[in-house]
C-alpha cells in the first residue's frame, strides 16, 4: 500500500508554490514590512497597531516626565486619550507583576 503523500500533487505543496510578495496599502512587501504584526492579523487592524505604537510613545515620554498637556498635543489627541494609554499601560504591567 502506498502512502498518503505519494498520492499529493508535486504542485499542491506550498513549497513548490510561487508566492508574490504585494505587500498592501500599508507598505508594498510583506516580507520587508516594519509592523510588528500583519495589519489583517491584528484584532482592530491598522488603527489598533498604529493606538499601540501610539501609546508605548505616550508612556515612554511620560517616564521621561513629559506633562499630560504637552503629550495630548504633541500626538493630536486630547486629556483623556493621554490618560486612557497610562491607565492601559499601568493595567498591563500590573497583570505581568512589574508595577
């Protein structure tokens, strides 16, 4: 009895396929992209990746000791988004036990 595989197409196996790489509206490669995920495979797409990367700023500078007013101007967003990063960001490190 022969097995399973001898009975697969050559052609059908993903290695024996030509992918083109035409990345999409966000950058032209897939395989040369800067997001650290997909965009598609982001809950929330693009905007959730671009909110992310957004508030690890927002975060950072305020460790710096940037002040509320000037972070919510800087990223053109108001009081309450500033507040709303720190307060997910401090909900974050408390789950993984480094605040």
């Amino acid at each position: 009895m022969s097995s399973i595989f001898s009975r697969v197409r050559e052609d059908a196996l993903p290695e024996h396929t030509h992918y083109r790489d035409e990345g999409c509206d966000i950058y032209p490669s897939c395989l040369r992209c800067p997001l650290p995920r997909c965009r598609y495979d982001e809950p929330g797409g693009i905007r959730a990746l671009l909110g992310a990367h957004r508030d690890r700023l927002i975060v950072d500078l305020r460790r710096q000791g940037m002040g509320i007013d000037e972070l919510a101007r800087r990223f053109g967003v108001s009081r309450r988004t500033v507040f709303r990063a720190l307060e997910r960001a401090r909900q974050g490190e408390r789950r993984r036990g480094t605040w």
